[in-house]
C-alpha cells in the first residue's frame, strides 16, 4: 500500500510540473509578417451566424498585438466581385492567388469548432470554439497555429433550488441565450484568447511597442 501511494504521490507530481512544449516559431521569425489577410472561417458548428460572428471580432486583437489588418468588409467585397461567396472556395484558393489580390504578408484561415448554445438536462451554456492557421503568402509556409475557446460555463453558479430549479434554470438560460446572441459575446472572448500574444500564441508585430521582446528578430 505504502509503495502504491509513493507511486500515485510521483504520478501526481511528474503531472503538476508538466509544462507545454514551446512552440517552434522558427519559421514565424523568419517571415517577419506585416499585415494579416483574415480569411473568411469555416464553419463546422451548425449556426449559420458563426462564420460573420467570429469574423467580425477577430481584427481587433491582430491590431493590438502589432499587425496591419486588412478591412474585413473591403476583403469580402473584394471576394464577392471575383465570384467567390463561400468560405470553402476561398479557403482553396492558393496562397500566391491572395497574395497577388491582395498584397498581404500573411494570412489567417480560422475554422470556427463551436459556436452557440447548448442544451443539457441540467444546464443550458454558449460555447465558441475556433482554430486558426497563419500562413506566408508568399511561401505557403505555416508560420502558427493554435485554438481557443470560450465559454458560459466557465462562470461558476450555485443553485440551491434542487432538481425542478435546475430544470427551470436550463430552460431560462436557453431563452436568454436565444434572444440576446450571447455567442457574439463570447466569440469576441474566444478571438482575444485566439489572437492575441502569449506563450505559445502569435507574436507581437512590428507595430507593437512590445515587438521584438518575445524573441521576434526586430528589423
């Protein structure tokens, strides 16, 4: 039994200290992008606002961590005159194609995983979940990727009114969620935690009075 517990004392410990291997930015460094095209996200959640919900938030934190980032309404215009409505398609195109279009150093392919809410016996939560690409457009080359999520259910609630007020809460939150897009909400959450610097995450542009001090090579 001792030997037992020494053994699940190591296992415990050996998983507390384990620290997430650093990303390989050796390939991000050496692109040194400038200005960020954001592509259009896939949608694999089954709400139809997902796409445009998590587009519209996703500029913001690129800008703030240090990147020129191309007007979203501009870029879908642009993509909508040259036939091309479907973020699949877009998706596709090759990477020299943008880049002739456009200009664009880099650009961010997103696929939107979650994106509403959810109804449980007991609980009803809104999730948004995405993962996103940064490719060169001028090499093809992947610079970075990574996810993120965001979601009601991380705020912790106490309910105190047994089985029925469990129910009745789920069905309320439901209703809520349905009338007031929390989505919107929490997909402007999920894009902070997507894009902006952190370990691991993307690295501050040259934009950024921070660029350079989380090992990006200054020019």
């Amino acid at each position: 039994m001792k030997g037992l517990l020494a053994l699940l004392v190591v296992v415990l410990l050996a998983t507390g200290c384990a620290t997430p291997k650093p990303y390989d930015y050796a390939a991000y460094k050496q692109s040194r992008p400038k200005s960020v095209l954001i592509l259009p996200p896939l949608n694999n959640s089954p709400e139809v606002k997902a796409t445009y919900g998590m587009l519209a938030q996703m500029s913001r934190p690129l800008g703030e961590a240090g990147y020129y980032v191309y007007p979203v309404a501009v870029v879908d215009e642009t993509f909508r005159q040259n036939g091309l409505t479907t973020s699949g398609d877009i998706h596709a195109l090759p990477a020299a194609k943008l880049r002739d279009i456009f200009g664009a150093d880099a650009a961010l392919y997103v696929e939107v995983k979650k994106y509403g809410a959810t109804y449980t016996v007991f609980d009803s939560a809104v999730t948004v979940a995405a993962e996103a690409r940064l490719v060169d457009l001028k090499s093809g080359q992947l610079l970075w990727n990574g996810s993120a999520s965001a979601s009601s259910a991380e705020q912790n609630n106490n309910n105190n009114g047994g089985l029925i007020g469990l129910l009745v809460a789920a069905v309320v939150k439901q209703i809520v969620h349905n009338l007031s897009d929390d989505s919107y909400q929490y997909a402007g959450i999920a894009s902070q935690r997507l894009l902006s610097p952190r370990p691991n995450g993307l690295l501050y542009g040259p934009r950024s009075p921070l660029y350079g001090q989380d090992g990006a090579p200054a020019q």
